[in-house]
C-alpha cells in the first residue's frame, strides 16, 4: 500500500525536481519511462536504461561558441562527413546558436537547413546571427519537447549534434523526426563517446555506441555506419526504409 502511493508520487516528484531545467508533461507521460531519483546531471527520467540528462540552458549559449570548440570537436570535418547534396532538405534539430546550422547552409546553397530548437531564447539568437549575416537558406523551427515540428516527408538528413541525450520524450520525438524524412532520409548522431573515460563530458551529456542503436531501432531505423574519425564524438549514421 505505501509502496504503491511511493510509486504513484515518483512522477510528481520528479515534475517539482526539475521545473528549473526541463519540464516533463506528466500528461503524456507514459510506460515508455521509469523514473528514479535525479543525477547530478540528470533529470530523473529514465528511457531504454539511460537516464536522461538536464537540458543545456540557453545562459550557456557561449559554450556552444567557445573558441576553442572548432579544434576540440573539428565541426567541419563531421560535416564532411555527411556528405551532403546542394539541393538536400537538412535539418538540425537541437540546433542551438547554430553552430552546426550555418556549416551546413554552405553545403545546401540550393536547398535549405530547418533549424529546430525547444528554447526560443536560443531560436532568437541564431535568427540574429542569420539576419546579420543575410544567411538566405536556414529557416527556424519552434519545437516542443515532444515534437520538432517538422514537415511530413521533406527531410533528406536529419542531424543531431550533442542534443539527442537531452530530450525529455526520446520517443515522441524520434517518431517525429522519422515522419519528418524522406523515405531513404538519413539521420546522424553526434554523441560524445560514453565508453571512452578520457572524454571528459558529464557522464550524462555521454553516449555510448550500443544504446543509440538501440533507441533508434525503437523507431525503426536502420543502423549504416559509425564514423570515428571525430576527436570525441561517435558519428553514428541510421537510414529510414526507403
Ligand atoms: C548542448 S545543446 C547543442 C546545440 C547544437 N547542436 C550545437 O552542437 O552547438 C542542445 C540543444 O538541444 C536543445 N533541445 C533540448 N531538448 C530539445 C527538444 N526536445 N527538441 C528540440 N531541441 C531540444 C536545447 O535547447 C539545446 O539548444
């Protein structure tokens, strides 16, 4: 009987633990999750094993910028790596300040970047940073946490930089991002390397190899490829059924 009234409260508990970081719609909230007590960084809410981690306030946007962030993580070259077309659809969801989405927008000068974020606080900057730019080719995209609000079907590569981790509904989005692609579309993780203790990242913001394919065999994609070739972060490559 205590027990059961423990159990019933958990949701509760951890919806008042985390207003300050990420706010989990008990609404929608279903046997997908667990939950438990919160990590140092974590927000309490467990899918698949892995305990998800506290969202990256927008008052850390300039961590995203660090100057040093191009040698540590060499973007460009994980951009590369995506071997994008200049017509592709490319979207970038948890997209931040950006710093992936203008990288890719010289890649799809005759195609376009959706740029998903959930805080408009980081969806404002990166429009101040396009405007004065006069970047023409990446368009912004309020998401839920939830839902990236993507267009059905018009996505020829969906990527993920350093995000997916900190969604508080992997799944619902993940079903939306899956919506989202073309037939054949294909989506990029960039995760920091959880099995590597030399990668010094909270233990949270770290995924390893083998849990992101399970997540993303959960909504049916299809593991291609893991590319290394990145200083700190796995690459790992899934494709949708054509
Ligand atoms: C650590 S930042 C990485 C930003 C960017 N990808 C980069 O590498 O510079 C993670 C971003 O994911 C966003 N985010 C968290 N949950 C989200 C969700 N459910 N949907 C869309 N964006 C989300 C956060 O607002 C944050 O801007």
């Amino acid at each position: 009987m205590v027990l059961t009234s423990l159990r019933r409260l958990i949701p509760l508990f951890v919806t008042i633990v985390c207003l300050g970081c990420t706010q989990v719609n008990p609404a929608t909230t279903d046997s997908l999750y667990s939950y438990k007590q919160p990590s140092s960084d974590g927000i309490g809410k467990v899918y698949m094993g892995r305990e998800i981690s506290q969202v990256m306030g927008h008052r850390g946007a300039s961590w995203l910028e660090r100057p040093g962030r191009k040698a540590d993580e060499q973007p460009d070259v994980a951009v590369d790596a995506l071997e994008l077309k200049p017509t592709d659809t490319v979207a970038d969801i948890g997209a931040g300040t950006g710093y992936m989405s203008f990288r890719m927008a010289q890649k799809v000068p005759d195609g376009q970047v959706l740029a998903v974020d959930l805080q408009p606080e980081m969806i404002q900057m990166l429009e101040a940073v396009r405007d004065e730019q006069g970047i023409t080719n990446v368009q912004t995209i309020q998401a839920e946490e939830d839902n990236p609000h993507l267009p059905s079907e018009q996505v020829d590569l969906a990527l993920m930089v350093d995000a997916y981790h900190e969604f508080a509904f992997p799944r619902e989005v993940m079903t939306g991002v899956v919506d989202g692609l073309k037939p054949g579309g294909r989506l990029v993780l960039a995760e920091y390397r959880a099995e590597n203790p030399m990668v010094m990242i909270k233990r949270l913001h770290k995924m390893s190899e083998k849990q992101v394919k399970k997540e993303m065999a959960a909504v049916g994609l299809t593991w291609l490829k893991t590319d290394d070739r990145l200083p700190q972060q796995h690459l790992l490559f899934f494709e949708k059924a054509a």
